[in-house]
C-alpha cells in the first residue's frame, strides 16, 4: 500500500520536485525517474476529450491492387527453386499494363488497367462483349 502511495506520488510530481525527493523513493523506483520524468498520470479522462465528438473519416472504397477486372488474375504464391533445391517463397504478379482502349459503343477511348491475357482476349472477342461477360461497366470510367 505504502508503494503504491509513493507510486502515484511520484509520477503527479514535477522532475525537479522528484529530484528533490528522498533518495529512498528514486532507489525504490528506479526507472521510472529516469524513463518516465515529467509523465503525470490520473484516473480521470480530461474533461475536453470527453465532450469531444468522434470525427468519422469517410469509408473509402477498397481497391484490389494487382489484379485483372477483365480475367480476376491475382498474385501467385510459388516456390523459388535454387540448385541446392532449397525453397523459398516468392510472388508472381499479374503482368497489367495501363491502355487507352477504343470503345465503339460508346464513341470514345477508355483507359483501363488490364492484364495482358485480358487484351488478347479484347483483340479476339471486342471490348463490348468482353465487358459484358465480366460484369463492367465501361460508362463508370
């Protein structure tokens, strides 16, 4: 009990009034002098933080980085090989590439990113059709 008296005596004290104190408190709490100097500490919340309101930030959308709209290529997780057939784990990304695409429907250029299996699969089928399987909406972008 008589501890906690001096801890909480100690820590409400300035660093010179501590300073100033018996050696016996600064042997007995030995780091906290030298680690927590000038911390007061208080089982009451300040009254400021309390009447505060919590600002929201706004939900922004996630993003899924490195992965194709068009064809839901994703990162894959692999084994690299050495000679020793030591193996560690390495990443194989999505080859995407950003490309300004002409969509005849809606008479204008489209920019996507897009891996490159997906712009072969543009090439072959058209961009309309392309779309419409995978679910986009190119008037969005």
């Amino acid at each position: 009990m008589a501890t906690a008296t001096l801890l909480s005596s100690a820590f409400a004290m300035p660093a010179a009034a501590r300073r100033a104190s018996s050696s016996s408190s600064s042997t007995s709490l030995g780091f906290a002098t030298s680690q927590l100097a000038g911390l007061s500490l208080s089982a009451a919340a300040p009254a400021s933080t309390a009447a505060a309101p919590l600002l929201k930030r706004p939900i922004q959308p996630i993003v899924a980085r490195r992965v194709c709209p068009f064809t839901d290529k994703k990162t894959n997780r692999a084994n690299k090989v050495s000679f020793s057939n030591h193996k560690t784990k390495k990443q194989q990304f999505v080859n995407l590439q950003y490309k300004k695409l002409w969509w005849e429907a809606g008479k204008r250029f489209v920019k996507l990113r897009l891996s490159t299996k997906a712009l072969k699969t543009i090439e072959k089928h058209g961009l309309d059709a392309v779309a419409r399987k995978a679910g986009i909406d190119l008037n969005k972008k």
